[in-house]
C-alpha cells in the first residue's frame, strides 16, 4: 500500500504510475488492433462478409472471447457494482441471474439464426426480417430500432474510460485536458476499426478479458480481507441500505429484495435476458461463428462471464465496507467512480493502472463491435434497401465503414455535450426499445404464423407505450424524466420492469391482429425460407453456395 500516489479526488494530482500502466497496456491494443487485419487475412476486406463479420470462421475460443468482450462491457463493469453501492441488489445484482437465464435462451434459437443467415448471407437480424416476411417496412423498423437503441450504448463505453480517467487524474476545469485523451482514444478505434473491422475486436478481446478476470479475481481474493472479511461487508452494505434517504424519505436501497419488490427483480432479469440478443452488436458477434455447434458451446460456457460479474457486483458492497468516497475532480459525489476509486486506495498504483486499462479496453472492445453492426445495419437495411438496391460488395464494405466512423463521432458528441445521467437513460430507454423486436426476429425462427403487418402494430404499440411511460417516470433526486426503468403493471399493480409490459402489450396486439387480417385474408408477404433453411449446418452445400454469391442476389428480395 505504501507505493501509493495520493488519490486524484483528494487533491487533483495525476496518479503518473497508474496512468504510465494504463498508456502502456492502451498502446498495445491498439497495435494489435491495426495487426489484426493480418489475422485470418481473406483475400478482399472489401465485403461485410469479411469485413463485418470477420469472414464467419470464427471457432469456439475466438467467439467465446469475442462474445465475452461485447457483452460483458466497460459500462457493465462500471455500473453494476456502482448501482449496488448506490441502491443494493434489485438495481445492481439482477444483471447476475439475467445472465445465466439468457444462455438457455440463446442456446435454443441462436443456431437458428445462424443457419438461416448463412444459408440466405444474412448480416443483419433486419435482413432476416424481411425475408422471413417479405417486408422492407418492418425490417426498416426492426432497423431503426437496433441503432436507435445501439448508440447510447456506444456512448457509455465512454463514461467507462472517463470514470478511470478521472479517477487516475485526467481532468478538472481545463476542457482540453479533460477530453483530449477521450479523442484520441476514439481516433484510434475509429482507425483500425476501419481497417480491419471485426478482426479488431476479435485480437483485442483476449488481452481485455484477460485483465479483467486478472483483475477482478485478485480483487475478491484480497480487498476482504483488508476491510474485516465478508462478514463485515455485508454487515456494512445491509445498513447501508437500511439508513433513509433524504432524498426519496425511504430506506436507500435493497439489501435483499422484499417481497414488494419481487416483480421489479424478477421483470428486470427476465427482460433484460430476452432483449439483449435482440442487439445487433450480440447478432454480429454470433454471426461471425464458424458454425452452428459453436452457437451452442458458447451458451454452455459464457456463464463463466456470470461468475466474474457476481463477483464484480459484490465489490460494490466492499467499497461500502472500505469506506470509499467516489468524489469526481468537480467535488460532486459519483457513484460510477466507486470501483475505479476503490482499487486506487487499496491497490499499489501499478495494479490500479492495471485494473484501470481493463475498464479502458473493455470500452474499445464491445464498442467496435457496436459501430460495426449499427454501420451493417444501415448499410444494409436501409442504404441498400431504401437507397441503392443493386449495391455491390465493394460499395456496402465502404458505407459501412463510412458509417461506422460517423456512429463513433456521434457517440463522442453525445457524451461530451450531454449529462451523463442522459446517456444513461437513454441507455435504458434503448432495452425497452429493442425488446419490442424479439417478436419479429424470434418468433420468426419457429413460425410463419405472425402476420407481417400485425407484428409491425405490435411494435409501434409497445415503442410509444415504453417510450411515454418511461419518460413519466421522475428522477427524485434530479427531478428529471426517464428517472428509471421500473413503473406500475397495468392490472397485476406492482413495480416491474417497462420493457417487460411494453412487450407483454405488443405481443397481444400483433396475435389480435394477425388473427383479424387473416380473417380478411389480407396478403401476408413471401417467405423468401424453407424449413431446411433453419438447421443448415457449416459445410452445407447449400450454405457454401450462397456465400459465395453476391449478397444483393441471395437477400436482396423485396
């Protein structure tokens, strides 16, 4: 402990070890991600095939750690144990069972989704939309919907590096100093993104995860035993949460969740598993696999993340025990700092630069991936769907990477002119968007039942019914709208989750309707698939076969 600097919150200073470790390990990375697209090279980079999705000959190990680094973010690291610090298990800890209810889920329709799209050269979940429907108006939704919900997401892998830079010193009044490093950071994604598109991602994720089950494992190991054993921290973090709030008059959080709050933890967790494979960035990563088989070992083995974020979460409550005070260089409390805080008072400050760059590349890894499957995403559904329908390989790789430039530079914007507090609802507004496509990409897996355009009122529904419910819930302690994503359940009344309700609502109109327009035998669209389509295999001849044709020719069906 002696070869601690003083802490950047307690006078402003720059913690020069910690951010020495940090530059070092960052530069690394970086160079690993321009080598990367050496890696597997394919004779043209000039495809979403290859450029989008890696040339989907990922195996086992490659889509394990590259799922791993998408799914499991800086944010997730960032956030999860400041909401238990902050508000205790109902808002922190219901994204560990989540996690293990959604690989169950994923192990049954995601082999599926793969064998379609590599037997029809689907890149995107919209593309398999429109010809499982033959529609370009709910594939345009499904579309918007992913990069709507997408962006804020990329923009909170920010708030991750900023969080360990202000913790490491990085910062204060002078705007320059503060955002500069946020700058280049991204310039540097930005270009070897661009260059050597999922391969980046795919190299840089080893190092990433790597570190942080380096970090976080040590972490669980050493940090109890220095505040009085798990005992205490326990003891510590259920007074906590005990003491009222001045704010709200009513206890500060959930120790363990009582049994008014049993629906908000068990809606969270169950929604929040069925939404979060609706991404695209979590489609893309699946995609790039070599087969089906290795869809199915990935949902056996990924739970492993699971166990490192129960742990990471309980580190929130350590820091209750060890006292730790996230106090940004403004002088204001954020609970966001707390991890990063805690390991710069209790780590040497080599370790902490440590702990510091697997929050930094566990921000550049998922939010590769995110521009790479928002840019697909408009490349192909609506560049060339609405703009340019006989656009070859060459121009969609060169949209797309145009296209992921631009999400990244909004995504820098947005963080650094709006309230970090806005990203984050908007982070939260954009699960209870994208949930309201799991019955259009899904449910389309196993039927054709649905009726095109019903699926679509369902969406619409369930967008502005979570959109107008959520904005009408308050901050109380900012006053402000989108305070949340919990609200009363029509019928039941209790708290529960709004993406849950929002989809409950869209899945009873979509049935309505499909059952009112064929009655009146209203056209429902052509399936572009056969039933063979769904359990297409990696050396299918027929899977080969459309590979290798040109994109525009196998999904380009109106």
């Amino acid at each position: 402990m002696s070869t601690l600097l003083p802490a950047a919150t307690n006078n402003g200073g720059v913690n020069g070890v910690a951010l020495t470790v940090l530059i070092v390990l960052f530069v690394l990375v970086t160079v690993m991600g321009f080598m990367a697209s050496r890696w597997r090279q394919a004779d043209s980079m000039e495809s979403l095939d290859e450029w989008g999705l890696g040339g989907r000959r990922f195996g086992t190990w490659v889509t394990w750690f590259l799922l791993g680094g998408d799914l499991y973010t800086a944010y997730t690291f960032v956030a999860v144990p400041a909401a238990m610090f902050a508000l205790g298990s109902v808002s922190g800890f219901f994204a560990v069972p989540y996690t293990i209810v959604l690989y169950p889920i994923i192990f049954i329709f995601m082999a599926r989704l793969w064998s379609v799209s590599h037997r029809h050269g689907y890149v995107t979940p919209a593309d398999f939309v429109k010809g499982r429907y033959g529609s370009k108006g709910l594939s345009l939704a499904v579309s918007i919907t992913g990069i709507l919900a997408t962006m804020p997401y990329i923009a909170l892998q920010l708030v991750g590096i900023q969080a360990v830079l202000e913790v490491a010193g990085v910062g204060g009044s002078n705007a320059l100093a503060k955002d500069l490093p946020l700058f280049v950071a991204f310039a540097l994604l930005a270009a070897y993104t661009y260059s050597s598109g999922l391969r980046a991602p795919a190299m840089i994720a080893f190092v990433k995860d790597a570190l942080i089950y380096l970090v976080i494992i040590v972490a669980v190991i050493y940090l109890p035993s220095k505040v009085g054993g798990w005992d205490h921290v326990f003891s510590a973090a259920e007074a906590k949460m005990a003491k009222t709030s001045p704010v709200t008059g009513k206890p500060t959080g959930a120790y363990i969740p009582n049994s008014q709050q049993y629906w908000a933890y068990a809606t969270l967790a169950f929604g929040s598993a069925l939404a979060l494979f609706m991404y695209p960035h979590s489609i893309t990563a699946t995609l790039s696999s070599s087969s089906r088989n290795t869809i199915r070992r990935n949902a056996a083995i990924l739970p492993a993340y699971s166990f490192v974020l129960g742990l990471l979460a309980l580190l929130g409550w350590v820091a209750i025990a060890a006292g730790t005070k996230p106090i940004g260089l403004d002088g204001k409390p954020n609970a966001q700092l707390v991890i990063p805080q805690l390991f710069e008072d209790m780590f040497p400050s080599w370790f902490a630069g440590v702990a510091f760059a697997a929050v930094a590349i566990g921000a550049l890894v998922p939010a590769a991936i995110m521009s790479i499957a928002a840019a697909n995403t408009f490349t192909r559904n609506i560049y060339r769907d609405w703009i340019k329908p006989d656009a070859t390989h060459a121009q969609e790789a060169k949209i797309s990477k145009l296209v992921s430039l631009l999400v990244k530079a909004f995504a820098l914007i947005f963080v650094l002119t709006l309230d970090k507090q806005n990203a984050i609802n908007f982070q939260l507004l954009g699960g209870i968007w994208i949930l309201q496509t799991f019955p259009a990409i899904v449910f389309g897996l196993y039927t054709r039942w649905f009726h095109r355009w019903a699926l679509l009122g369902g969406w619409a529904v369930g967008m502005v019914y979570g959109t107008v419910t959520a904005y009408n819930v308050i901050n109380p302690a900012t006053k402000g709208h989108f305070g949340g994503s919990l609200d009363m359940i029509p019928v039941i009344g209790k708290m529960g989750y709004i993406g849950m309700t929002a989809f409950a609502i869209n899945l009873v109109i979509a049935v309505i309707l499909t059952v009112v327009l064929n009655a009146l035998k209203v056209d429902s669209g052509k399936d572009d698939t056969i039933k063979g389509d769904y359990f297409a295999d990696a050396g299918d001849p027929r899977v080969e076969k459309n590979v290798s044709m040109d994109v525009h020719l196998t999904a380009g069906t109106p």
